[in-house]
C-alpha cells in the first residue's frame, strides 16, 4: 500500500472480457494518477517493466504531482 503513496512508477493490469474474447492489457500508473496504456500484444508486459525501471531509474519524483506544478528552470 506504500507504493501507491509514493512517487515511484507502478506497474498495473486489466482484464479485459468480451464478445471476442478476454485479453491482459498492460500500464504503468504514474503517481499523479495517469495511466500510460503499454498495450495487450506479447511484449506488452516486459514494455511496461522497461517503461517503469526507465522512469523510476530517472527519479519518478520528477512526475510527481508537486514536480509538475513547480515551474522547472535550469
């Protein structure tokens, strides 16, 4: 439960059940509550591993809510 109080980019799941059958479609949740869709093809999970290790590898904290309210000056 920790995890979703924190900055770090989780990696999440939905299945999905239809007239055409069911499929596993792959996200990764940033910490101000958007859902990046990494799709349901056969590298859809290890791409949403990748996408998160890059954004957590980077500092999530940078996406966090507080980050994208402050303006950025460098």
């Amino acid at each position: 439960m920790a995890d979703l109080n924190s900055d770090k980019a989780l990696i999440c799941r939905k299945e999905i059940n239809g007239e055409q059958g069911s499929a596993t479609v792959w996200h990764v949740l940033l910490s101000d509550g958007h859902l990046i869709d990494c799709g349901s093809s056969f590298f859809a999970e290890r791409r949403a591993h990748v996408l998160a290790d890059m954004i957590n590898e980077a500092g999530p904290e940078r996406l966090s809510r507080q980050a994208l309210k402050a303006p950025q000056h460098d």
